[in-house]
C-alpha cells in the first residue's frame, strides 16, 4: 500500500524515482485525476535523476492548448516494484497520472491532514 497526505487540498505522495545505473531520488508527487500519463517532473529534476532522452509528446492542457513536451524514461518503485514510465518534462509540482494509477485503487479522506491510501486492485 502506498500512502500520503491531503494537504491545501491536494493529495500528496511520495514516490522513488530513478535513472538507470542512478541511485533513488525520493520526491513528493501530487496526484492529478485530470493527467492521463504517468508522472510529470519539472527539468531540475529531471537534470538531477540524469533521466534519458525519449523523445516529444503532444499533450492538452486544461485550457484546449496543444504542447510539445520533451519525454524521458525513469523507474519508479510502484506496489513495491519497479515499474518503468515514461516521464513528460513539465513546469511545476511533480503529478501522478492516470496511466501510472491504473489497476490501482485510489481512497481520499478529503480534509487537511486527510489519508491518502493506494492499493493494488485485485
């Protein structure tokens, strides 16, 4: 099970990030419903992680706009096991997507200081 926190209404966890032949950065990532890819991290994290180059992406934001991001391959630990994701380069706080959540289940207790619970599906 992984766990986290609500906290200024945002559900927060943390997670193990890594490159190959890296060792783990832990960081702090907000889950976002509304995010259908696996894991954003702005590019001083992704310096940092010396994550590797994958290639662009379009995405669409909230507001109907289209973008290119730049996309790289991390690991994240996920259920207690690695799971290799592919990573969008995005200006802000790190977000957990749908597709990273997917065959999970998600429970909220939606105050400040609230539970964050994931569990693996069945």
């Amino acid at each position: 099970m992984i766990s986290g926190r609500i906290r200024n209404l945002e559900a927060i966890i943390e997670l193990e990030v890594s490159s190959p032949g890296q060792p783990p950065q832990q960081i702090e990532a907000v889950i976002d419903t509304g995010y259908n890819g696996y894991l954003t991290l702005p590019s001083q994290l992704v310096s940092v992680l010396q994550l590797p180059f994958a290639g662009h992406r379009r995405g669409t934001l909230a507001d109907g706009s289209v973008i290119r991001l730049d996309v790289y391959l991390a690991s994240v630990v996920w259920h207690g096991r690695q799971k290799d994701v592919l990573i969008s380069q995005a200006v802000g706080t790190p977000l957990i997507g749908m597709s990273l959540l997917e065959g999970s289940r998600l429970t909220m207790n939606v105050v400040d200081g609230g539970d964050v619970t994931i569990e693996e599906s069945p």
